[in-house]
C-alpha cells in the first residue's frame, strides 16, 4: 500500500536525511512478517500491519520488493527526485 504507485517522491538538497518513505503491504492474515529490499539490497523487516521506514540513499530509480513469510512477492517501482 505504500510507496504509492505513480508518485514522485521528492529530497530536499539542504536535508536529504529527512526523506523517509513508509513502506507497508497488504498481506494475507496467516503472515507474520515482511521482508523489504530495495534494488535487491536488504533493507528490514517489519511485522504484518506494521510499516518499515525507508530512507532512500538519493535520488533515482528503486525497485522496491516486499516478501512475506510464506515467500510470495510483489514489487513497486519508486522515483525520487530533489528539490532545493
């Protein structure tokens, strides 16, 4: 359910450590937990109903991949940008 599809996400140059994207999916109720990569790069776990935050490493194109428990998959595909 998040990163939203379509949307650019934006860092501001003067604080791009500020940047936080909150990663969360819909998942059948039998999950437990989430694992989140971003670019096949392990990012964290997060329980079911929970969120994980993300702080992208810059700007540029992310593969995001969330992986449950029982080892279905789904990803989403993330922009992000500067601004000053």
């Amino acid at each position: 359910t998040s990163p939203l599809r379509g949307v650019v996400y934006t860092q501001r140059l003067s604080h791009p450590e500020e940047q936080s994207i909150a990663l969360q999916a819909t998942v059948d109720a039998g999950v437990a937990r989430l694992y989140w990569f971003a670019n096949e790069k392990f990012l964290g776990t997060a329980p079911r109903g929970r969120s994980l935050t993300w702080h992208p490493p810059g700007p540029g194109h992310y593969v995001l991949r969330a992986v449950d428990d029982a080892g279905r998959a789904d990803t989403r595909e993330v922009n992000v940008s500067t601004a000053q």
